[in-house]
C-alpha cells in the first residue's frame, strides 16, 4: 500500500530510518510535522521529504497515511486534525495504536444535496424541512432522511400524513415522530424514511438501510434529492454538496475539533443555528475560518411557525428547545402570530416531566413540534382532554448582516446539478 508518513524531529533520524523500513507500506514520502530536539540539520530519512501533508497528497497519491510522530509535536487535537484533513481526501489515517477510515459513501448519480449536523439537538431537521421547501418552488425534490427511529424498510412518503395517520402508527408501535414524517408533514415533499443504528466518529454507521431508500428516491427521478444525516452520523451515499448544521451554542472546540473538522472541510456550506443572543457564533466563524477559510457561514436563529392560525388562542408550546430560549420563543408567538401563550416547554424528549406538565396545563391548543413524545404523550393527551392539535414547523432565520441564506441554498442545488451532469 503506498503511503506517507508523517515524521517529527523529536526522535533522533536513525530511528525514524529504521521504523519507516519496517512499516509493511510501501512508503512513498514523508512529512516533517515539527520538532528540532534531535535534528542536527541535513538528515536523511531515504525518502522524498514534502514542505506539508497537502504537498505530500496531492505529489504522491498515496493510498494511506501513517504517523510516526508523537506527542509533544502531534498531540491528540493536532492528531484529530491531521486525521479530518486525511479522511477529507478518502484516505485511511492509521498510527501505532489507531486507524481511522473514511466512511464508506455509495456513489449517487442523481443531483444531491446532503445535510449533516454535529450533534443531536442543533436544528438539522428543521434546516432540512427549509431547504426541502425552499427548493422544491422551481424543483422536483424528494428527501431521504435516515433516523434512529426509522422504519425497518425504506418507507415512501407521498402524501404528508395527517395527526391521525400519526397515531395511529404510534399505537402500533411505531416511532411517529420519525423525522421523516416531520419532512413530509410540514415540507410538503416525498420523502423516505430510513433508520440507522451506531455512529463513528467520523460519521460512519453501523449499519443502515439507506442505500435502498436512495433506489426508491431515485426510481421517481427527481430533480434533486436531499439526504439528512441523524445526529452525527453520515447518510452513507456520496451527495454532489453537503450542507453542515452546527449549534452556535456548542463550543468551538467541539464544532471544529475531533473529527468534526472532518466534517467541516468535506461541507461546502455551514449553517450556525440558534445563534441567539449570548451565543458564540463570531468565535464559531472565527475557527471555521481559519479550518476552511472558503466555506461559506450563515447565523441562523431558529423560530416557530405553527400551520395553522393560532391567532388569539390559548397556546401551550412543546418543543425540545433549551430553556434558556423558550421565553424568546414564546414571545415570538405573540408577536408574530397572535397567540395567547400560556405555557412553555422544552421537555418533548423526556417523557416524565412531560406528563407532569401536561396535568397542569390548562390551554386550548397544543402547538407541537413533531419530535420525540408529540405524538405518544402529547397528542394523545390532547385527544383525550378533547384539545386541538396544530403542528409547529421552525422557521430559519438569517442574523442582520448574514448572507442571504436562500441564495446560498439555490447555489448548493445548482452546483449539485452541475457536478451531476460532469459525472
């Protein structure tokens, strides 16, 4: 296997000499990452030394790099970085006790467009459910969203489903907040739901279903189809652009270290949602600037739409926003649609404190975001007591002063057409 090493000068040169004989590779090249302690200056390696790792990549066409450095040169942030930066060309990064592997992406011939997050919890579905909308106006668009939760075949969506469609699949069993029934029910598109289960750290899962659900979204030929990732982990099809949705409340060595650089630099767009106030999101720039300085960076903050009038009614709010936000959601309630807010709640994704609140709740619709117990708690609460239902779709909406975030969108699904049509 042809590969590049990665040296430092903190071991004397004989010894490197030695170790890059014994590797079973084929060493091509080698890389001086740092270090001087025991450089005497003018040493011989027995091959080819390249000024950086890209120069390396891109002279030698290797099949793998492998490191033979070591702390204090390359610790585990610079590791992690040199790993992304590996991955991010669709190489394997291995060293004395690790490997990591790019993950395995099945090739996609049809426009793609494909949607990542760093996390659970940072807005992914709610981006998706946006950009379905916003693209299918001039577009054929079908989504492919993969879940925890999803069915155990590849389900087609045609029509969006109705709260009783919901319930129903909810009392046989089924996850009906899936996020691909929150897709069809509030972005108006086909969509297919697929599940996975485990998550690398790069992205990889342990197994999923969404190769087959690519052969359904593909039979209808679609002008663009959009893969949605579940958390962290990647749709395993390689899309023409992919979109990464980061929580401008995480911290910025979360969102660019470990192997979310790795996401970072195969992304050709970063959203930064709930970028409310107090939250990082000039900091979070900063260092996606300085990992891929041409990606471009839209702040977002994240407000509900409910769809259908909840204008002078008593609303109680569910969601599975963080509490410190809810209160400004509330009021963006009042203010932009006329509802009589009487209780907020971020407690959607746990059952318990749900229940406990929706005893005292006392309101004449449940506005519900369609996640975790919408359906089995607070849906069939509100059947019970005989209190309506609506559906709270999120709106994205760019900081003042961000680029216009539509028309970033329309470039990815150009672009995506575009590189289409090369292959």
């Amino acid at each position: 296997m042809r590969t590049v090493a990665l040296i430092d000068g903190e071991h004397y040169p004989s010894v490197v000499r030695d170790a890059l004989r014994e590797l079973p590779y084929e060493v091509a090249a080698a890389v001086m990452v740092g270090g001087t302690e025991k450089l005497r200056g003018e040493e011989e390696y027995g091959v080819p030394l390249c000024a950086t790792l890209d120069d390396a990549l891109d002279e030698h066409e290797p099949e793998l790099v492998y490191d033979l450095s070591d702390e204090p040169v390359l610790g585990p942030r610079e590791r992690f970085l040199a790993a992304s930066r590996v991955l991010a060309r669709g190489l394997p990064y291995e060293g004395a006790d690790f490997r990591f592997e790019p993950p395995p992406l099945q090739r996609f011939d049809l426009p793609s467009l494909g949607i990542v997050g760093t996390g659970k919890r940072v807005g992914k579905t709610a981006v998706a459910g946006y950009v379905a909308r916003l693209l299918a106006a001039d577009r054929d668009v079908v989504v492919v969203a993969m879940g925890r939760g999803g069915p155990a075949e590849p389900e087609l969506a045609e029509v969006p489903p109705t709260l009783e469609r919901l319930l129903e699949l909810s009392r046989g069993g089924r996850h009906a907040a899936s996020d691909y029934l929150e897709d069809a029910a509030l972005a108006g598109v086909v969509t297919v739901g697929c599940r996975r289960c485990g998550g690398g750290l790069a992205g990889a899962t342990v197994t999923s279903n969404v190769a087959a659900g690519a052969e359904l979204a593909a039979a209808r030929s679609p002008d663009l189809v959009i893969f949605e990732g579940s958390g962290a982990a990647l749709p395993p099809v390689d899309p023409r652009t992919r979109l990464l949705v980061a929580g401008a409340h995480q911290p910025p060595d979360l969102v660019t270290g470990y192997l979310n650089a790795y996401r970072i630099l195969v992304s050709d767009l970063v959203l930064l949602t709930m970028a409310d106030e107090g939250a990082r999101h000039e900091e979070l720039r900063a260092a996606i600037g300085e990992l891929k300085p041409d990606v471009p960076v839209v702040a977002t903050v994240l407000r509900p739409r409910p769809v259908a009038d909840v204008a002078g009614r008593r609303v109680a709010f569910f969601s599975t926003a963080p509490e410190h936000v809810l209160e400004r959601l509330g009021e963006h309630l009042r203010a932009e649609h006329g509802a009589d807010v009487v209780h907020l709640s971020g407690n959607l994704a746990r059952r318990d404190a749900l229940r406990r609140e929706l005893d005292k709740c006392d309101a004449d619709v449940y506005l519900v975001e369609i996640k975790a117990a919408a359906i089995d708690v607070v849906a069939e609460a509100a059947g019970e007591r005989g209190i309506a239902v609506v559906f709270a779709d999120n709106e994205v909406l760019p900081l003042p002063g961000e680029p216009d975030l539509d028309a970033e969108l329309r470039t990815l699904a150009a672009a995506a057409s575009a590189e289409s049509a090369r292959r």
